[in-house]
C-alpha cells in the first residue's frame, strides 16, 4: 500500500518507481521485478514484506529522491 500519489515509469534498470511521502508495504518483490520506493519522509516495510531471491529492490528516503 502506497500512501500517497503512485506513479510508475520504465527505466533501464528499474521497471517500477514508486513515489510517496510516506511508503508501507508488505508486498512480495517476485523474482522477476525490479522495484524501487522513493519516499520523501519514510519508508516502512512491514512484517510480510519479502525480496526474492533475482529481484531487484531499492529504497530511497529523503527530500531529494
């Protein structure tokens, strides 16, 4: 769950861009995604939250991400 405005775009690496002020996710990354979060106050990863094993996952915190 994002809690603010979701966007996504296509980039070399990263297929997914999530941008928030505040990110809580429990998400599975599957193997194949290559994810990132940037949120400006903070991001949360909650209990369920899990990267497989291939996947790509970054997280960016911070006012200028």
């Amino acid at each position: 769950m994002i809690n603010d405005k979701v966007v996504y775009f296509d980039s070399e690496w990263i297929t997914h861009k999530f941008f928030g002020e505040d990110i809580t996710s429990s998400e599975l990354i599957e193997n194949s995604s290559s994810i990132e979060y940037i949120g400006s106050n903070s991001i949360t990863l909650n209990p369920g939250f899990e990267v497989e094993i291939g996947a790509i996952f970054y997280a960016n915190v911070g006012p200028n991400h």
